[in-house]
C-alpha cells in the first residue's frame, strides 16, 4: 500500500531531475552534471522495482556487461554518476509528450479525422488507405493513442464481417499507418535516439524519411486495395461527412506541425541547441499557445495534467533502460571490448548495403523475442560508433529509423502490438505474422535510400 502511494508522486522527483537537467544545458556545469548523475542513480534504483521484468532483464545485462568492462577503463567508482547522465535529455523529451498529445485531443482532431473511417465506401480494398492515412495523420501528434482510436472506430464499422478478415485489417492498416508518422515525427523518441546516436540534424534527415514513408506508404496502399478488394464494405454507422469541417481540421493540423517543426529549426539553429533538447523545451509552451488561440486552455491543461502526471508516474521502464544503457555505452567507449566490436564490421565496409541489411535483420529478430527497438540501438552503439567513421552518418541514421521504427509492428512483446491484441482479441503472433512482411519492406525501402545517399 505504501508502494502504491510513492508511485503516485514519483512524477515530482523524476520532474527534478529533468528540471535540472535542462538548467544544466544551459549552464554546462560539472558539478551540476555530477549531481544530476547521482540523481540518476536514484531514479534507477526507484525504477527498477516498477520496471516490467523484460526491462529488468536488459537493465540488468546493460549494468553487468559494461560493470565487467568498467574494471578494465581507468575510472573510478567516483566517475560512476558521470558516465549516468547522456541518456537524461531521451527520458526529459519523453516526458514532455504527453502535453502535445492533450492539445490535440482538447481542440477534438482525433474525432473530426476519424469520421473519415466512417465515410461510405464499396469495400475494405477502398477504406484500407484511407484508414492507414487517417491513423498516420493522427499518430504525428497523439503517437500510440492514434491507433487505439482509429481501431475502437474500425471495430464498430467492421462488427459484421468475419472475425479473421476484420482482425487482419484492423491489424495491418491501423499498425502499419501509425509506424509511418512515427518514421518522420520530431515528437518520436525511437526516431529522437537515432539523431542522437548518429549526431545528424533533422533538417538533413527528415526529406528522406518523408520520400521513404511515401513510398511505403504507396507500397502499402496497394497491397491493402489488392488484399482486401473483394471484401464488402457496408458500415452500421455511416454519417454524413461535413468535408469542409474535415478539411478546415486537417489544414489547421498541418498547419501547426509545419510551424512547430520551424519553430524547433529555427530556435536551435539561434541558440546553438540539439534537436531533441529543442522539442522538449519548446513542446509545453507551443501546446499551451495553440490551446489558449482555439480557447480550449482549460480543456488542455484539465486533459494534460492528468495525463502528464500518469504518463511520468509509469516512465519506470524507460528509466531503467536509458539509465542502464548509458552506463553501458560510456563504460565501453575507447576500450578493447569495443574493438573485438569492431573487427567483423570492418571486413564488411566495401559492402555496405549488405551491413544495411544485417542492422535490419537485427532489429526484426531481437523485437521477436520482445528486445525494445531502443535496446537494440543500444546493443549496437559500439557497430554504429565505427561505421560513422566511414559511412554517412545520414545514411547510417536513416537505417536505423527504419529499422527500429518498422519492428514496432512486429514486435510480439511490444507494447502497441500487445494493445491492439487487447483491443482485437487475437493472438500476438498472428499480428507479427501479418505484419512481417511490411517490417521487412519498409526496412528495404529505408535501406536503399540510405545505400544512393553514400
């Protein structure tokens, strides 16, 4: 019982922590670092007791494995909460979401797009795109609220076809939209790790991501038309679209992701920032403006107090992972475990595309046996690090977007694929099963664009 009620005020310490942190951007100061680094030890320690036990296990193996190559660096115990903090500015971003996520749901965008899924039309092959577009269009603001809500609608709409058919649409156009705004979106931590673990801009980054979720996109589309076109369409609630009113929402959306997209260019370039820190600290005050001119604040800070506070409460996992994983990373820089790394990757360089593909395989395999896409970053820290020296780091960025992003829809253990096994009554594996194929062509489509770019 009194676990229970600590848990419901961890958000005060881990807001602290994350308060200090972007002080410290500011000032860049050691001791401030190092008191940040202490305070992180805490949080993991407070963490890992709340942690799933699959983070456990990672956490664990991280903390082992680099304590082991920790012994053979010239650090000190002392240096211990130094080597805590790289990871800080990932989990402060992540906290920061939920704020973007409750103005988009005070001013009800997520109910004007949605009745595009409830437009009528002939069969399934038509409404695939529309529901695949409809969940992306969302998921660039609402992440992995916006396939619950588009699957809740597509559930009623689909309530009269066979279960086995409604299940497989459900599960391929919903998951698979949603993984192709996360692709591109400044608000997608899988995505903010891939910048961060390359040191690319997102300016250099985000017209390949676009052309590469276009193309999976079209790709997909066509799948879902070809699939799906013999199957009868006639949903039990279809309501007469106001498309001016649509069309007024989606231009206002665009409209405000264009300009906070700008907003973040324009600031980091000024200031000298990076391009997460850049979101974090512009997502609050961003939010708050754009709800104050629709005149929905009180909606807003009523839906994302509530929500930042739960959100932040059950960061344990991430936590546990980012903390773990920076110990990892910084205790195996510069040692020989790195070049015993390094030795097979080396023989490979004349042959990048075929890397390309390793990093993809990796990914899809670990996530099968439920490895979060951000661990697998992790693993490969020590790969990555070496190839920025001889490949483009845009390319090398783009592989692992795409990479990690597209095993979200396979990823057994994951959480969205366990949500919508949840929501759709079915079997995880069969979703994984259907969905690998897509995993394995975004992956190519990623991979291809990065191998022209070297």
């Amino acid at each position: 019982m009194g676990n229970l009620r600590i848990s419901q005020y961890l958000y005060i310490y881990y807001s602290f922590v994350f308060i200090l942190h972007i002080f410290n951007v500011f000032l860049q100061n050691e001791v401030l670092n190092y008191i940040i680094g202490v305070l992180a030890i805490v949080m993991l320690i407070i963490s890992f007791q709340g942690a799933s036990g699959l983070f456990r296990i990672l956490g664990l193996i991280f903390i082992a494995v680099g304590g082991i190559v920790f012994t053979t660096t010239s650090y000190s115990i002392l240096d211990i909460p130094e080597l805590m903090t790289s990871n800080v500015s990932l989990l402060t971003l992540l906290a920061m979401l939920p704020w973007m996520n409750s103005v988009v749901r005070s001013g009800r965008f997520d109910r004007s797009l949605n009745n595009l899924l409830n437009a009528n039309v002939s069969n399934l092959g038509n409404l695939y795109p529309r529901s695949s577009a409809t969940t992306l269009t969302l998921a660039a603001f609402l992440n992995l609220s916006a396939a619950i809500i588009s699957q809740d609608v597509l559930k009623k709409n689909l309530s009269s076809l066979n279960k086995k058919i409604k299940d497989s649409f459900i599960s391929t156009a919903t998951l698979r939209g949603y993984t192709l705004a996360l692709l591109w979106s400044p608000l997608e931590i899988l995505l903010a790790v891939s910048i961060f673990t390359t040191g690319v801009d997102y300016v250099s980054l985000l017209p390949w991501l676009l052309l590469i979720a276009f193309i999976t996109y079209v790709l997909d589309s066509l799948w879902g038309k070809f699939y799906f076109r013999k199957v009868d369409y006639n949903p039990s609630n279809t309501k007469i679209i106001d498309k001016k009113k649509l069309m007024s929402k989606l231009i206002h959306l665009m409209v405000a992701l264009v300009l906070f997209l700008t907003l973040v260019i324009t600031l980091g370039s000024l200031l000298n920032l990076d391009f997460i820190f850049t979101v974090t600290i512009l997502i609050f005050p961003f939010a708050a403006i754009w709800s104050l001119l629709m005149k929905r604040f009180r909606s807003f800070w009523a839906i994302g107090w509530k929500t930042w506070k739960e959100k932040t409460n059950t960061m344990q996992n991430f936590i546990v992972l980012f903390i773990s994983l920076a110990f990892f990373a910084n205790s195996i820089d510069g040692t020989p475990f790195l070049d015993f790394i390094q030795t097979p990757i080396i023989a490979f360089l004349d042959y990048p595309f075929v890397i390309f593909i390793c990093i993809q395989l990796i990914f899809i395999f670990l996530s099968l046996f439920g490895v979060h896409p951000i661990a697998t970053i992790g693993i490969l820290s020590g790969v990555i690090a070496t190839l920025l020296e001889f490949l483009n780091p845009v390319s090398l960025a783009i592989v692992l977007a795409t990479s990690a992003v597209a095993t979200l829809t396979v990823g057994s253990y994951g959480l969205i694929v366990q949500l919508t096994s949840m929501n759709t009554g079915q079997n995880p594996y069969r979703i994984t099963m259907l969905n690998l194929p897509y995993a394995f062509t975004c992956g190519l489509v990623g991979s291809i664009v990065a191998y022209l770019l070297l």
